[in-house]
C-alpha cells in the first residue's frame, strides 16, 4: 500500500517571491512532493491555501495518511475551522509533518498548546544537523552529521513542550544550536517537526534532506484504521457501569444530559 502523502503549501512567496521562484520554479509545495515521490512506497499531491477550504476538505484529509505543511507569510488566513479540523485529523491517528516556519502554524500552535517561539536571523549562514538519535527511522541512510550551506537561523530556547524524541540538534555558523527536528504523539497520529527549509534558500533540492522527509513519512505513516469520535465525551450512566453500582449523594446533572463543553 503506497503512503498517500499530501503537501500543503501556503503558495505566497512561491507566486510573489522572485527569488523564490528562482530557487523553486516549480513551488515549494510542488518540489516537495517530486522529492517524496521518488520514492515507490510514497504518492505525494499538493494543496494550497488558496483552494476552497484550502484543499483540506473532510473529504481529502480522510483519505491522506500523511500530511506535510510549508507555511511562513500567512498563517493568519488559514481558517481556524479548518486547523480546527486537521488537528483533528491527526488525533484520528493522521500523521503530520511541520517545516520551517511552520512553527506559528495553527495547527502546529494547536497541537503543541505553547507558544512556539524561537529566536531567528536570516544571513545564509552555514546550518550543521547532527542525528542525536542514532537508528531513528527518521535518519535511516543519513551520516552522523550534515551540512546545508546557507539557511536562516533559528535558535533556542523553542518553545516547544519537551518531545518524544529529539532527532536532530543543529549548529549554526553563527554559534547558536536548536533542537531542529523532534517527534510528537498526539491521539493517535504521528508529528515530526523538521526545522530547514527557508523559502530563498534551495533545502528542498538537497538530497539529504530529501531522504529526511521520505523517512518522516514512512515513519509519521499509522497503518492503523483511522480513529472515529475522537473528540467524543460520552457519559456512561450508573447502570451501564462495568460493576454493579448503587447512585449516591446530590447529581449535578440529569440522566440523559450531554454534558457540558
Ligand atoms: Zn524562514
């Protein structure tokens, strides 16, 4: 079964940019995906924020195993209904994988409960990432260490809550270090988050970092049927208990109410 991969992409600088079209003419979200589907196992399509619901209907998201999201210049104009709902999506057991200055993404806000913040400079400075966790799935094929020769910095502390798994911690010529690629569980989906990738900068063309996002999504991928109701907050009446069970004191609540959200 191939891993049906779907890459977001907010498609701004990509159309606006001109240095960015001239480090991706084929978009961000389009290089990407031609990345991940080198490999057989994966088949990779886009979605922009531009589309109807941004390309992210009940519909699509159902049918997605594996989620990527490139955003940086308008996180504000995703709809919250529908980072409401990828959230959502990856609770259901749908894997994510954040990029960049996805960071400040909604979705990525919602899913982390913190602020996400960091510290950034953008000089084309050397970025060195070393594998800190040797055997990750994430980091199958990769040396202990590389280099990509120009990116924007981010530093710590990212404030992030503490991960699953700290796979990558980079090193910047300008002497700052950031924990730049960590793993999460969220319900029952998968989230890497993978920290290069500024949009002037050609990341996505490096072969190693290719072979980092083919792994997150083999890695991020849960086989598993996808949860339903998982926001579901039913009441199991007295009656209904595993043990027999006898009702006492006051009740807040009357047999058959929903309950309060
Ligand atoms: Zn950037």
């Amino acid at each position: 079964m191939v891993i049906r991969t779907v890459v977001w992409g907010e498609n701004v600088h990509d159309q606006e940019n001109p240095v960015v079209q001239q480090v991706y003419p084929d978009t961000l979200h389009g290089t990407i995906a031609a990345g991940l589907n080198e490999d057989a196992g994966i088949e990779a399509t886009t979605a922009t924020l531009q589309e109807p619901e941004h390309g992210l209907t009940e519909a699509r998201l159902a049918e997605t195993d594996v989620l990527l999201w490139w955003g940086h210049a308008a996180h504000g104009d995703v709809d919250d209904a529908v980072a409401a709902r990828v959230a959502e999506a990856v609770w259901s057991g749908m894997g994510l994988i954040v990029l960049h200055s996805g960071h400040f993404a909604k979705v990525f806000l919602r899913l982390m409960g913190t602020a996400c913040n960091l510290t950034w400079r953008e000089a084309g400075e050397r970025e060195r990432l070393w594998i800190t966790s040797p055997n990750h799935p994430i980091v199958a094929g990769l040396p202990n260490a590389f280099e990509l020769e120009q990116e924007e910095m981010y530093g710590e502390p990212f404030g992030v809550p503490e991960p699953l798994e700290t796979v990558f911690v980079s090193w910047f010529q300008g002497g700052e270090v950031f924990r730049s690629g960590l793993t999460y569980r969220r319900g029952a989906g998968n989230i890497f988050y993978f920290r290069p990738g500024h949009e002037t900068y050609p990341t996505y063309h490096d072969a190693n970092v290719k072979t980092v996002l083919k792994n997150a999504v083999h890695w991020a991928n849960n086989p598993q049927a996808r949860r339903t109701g998982v926001t579901d907050a039913p009441n199991v009446p007295a009656d209904k208990a595993p043990e027999p069970l006898e009702v006492r004191g006051p009740r807040l609540h009357k047999d058959g109410e929903a309950g309060y959200r």
